[in-house]
C-alpha cells in the first residue's frame, strides 16, 4: 500500500459526500464564508508583497532623474487640457 502524500490543502481537510474535485470545487463555489486562507499562506503572501515593495523604491530612488516635459516646468499651471485656439 502506497503512502499518502503529506499536504496543506485544504481539499483534504473538508469532508464532503464524494471526496471527488469536482464536487469540492462545487462546495467551495456554494459556501465561501466556510473556505478561507491559511495564516501561514496570508502571512507569506504579505511578506512577500513587503519585500516587492522594498525592492521596487530601492529601483525608483537608485534610478536617474529625468525631466520628462522641462517646458512645462515654469510654473505655468494655466495652459492644462487641449490645444489653445
């Protein structure tokens, strides 16, 4: 007899009739207060959007300055919106 797999699913947690995917799905569509994410996989998730974020300012400050539109920079907030006639 073969060994099951170790697993955080949640798939193998829930006891329903059949057991089968496709029935979990079922279930998982028809009661989504029950079906929630882990701690472990929230608290990885969040660590893991800390660290994009840290890294994409670390890009932004250690990039160049550029002057995207230098003729606009005079102080001249009037001329905003279309072409003047």
């Amino acid at each position: 007899m073969t060994r099951r797999k170790k697993t955080r699913s949640l798939a193998d947690k829930v006891q329903i009739r059949t057991g089968r995917r496709k029935d979990y799905k079922k279930w998982r569509h028809e009661n989504p207060d029950q079906v929630t994410s882990s701690t472990r996989y929230t608290q990885k998730k969040r660590q893991q959007r800390k660290l994009q974020a840290a890294r994409k300012q670390a890009r932004q400050e250690a990039g160049q300055e550029i002057a995207i539109h230098p003729e606009h920079e005079g102080g001249q907030g009037s001329d905003q919106g279309g072409p003047s006639n």
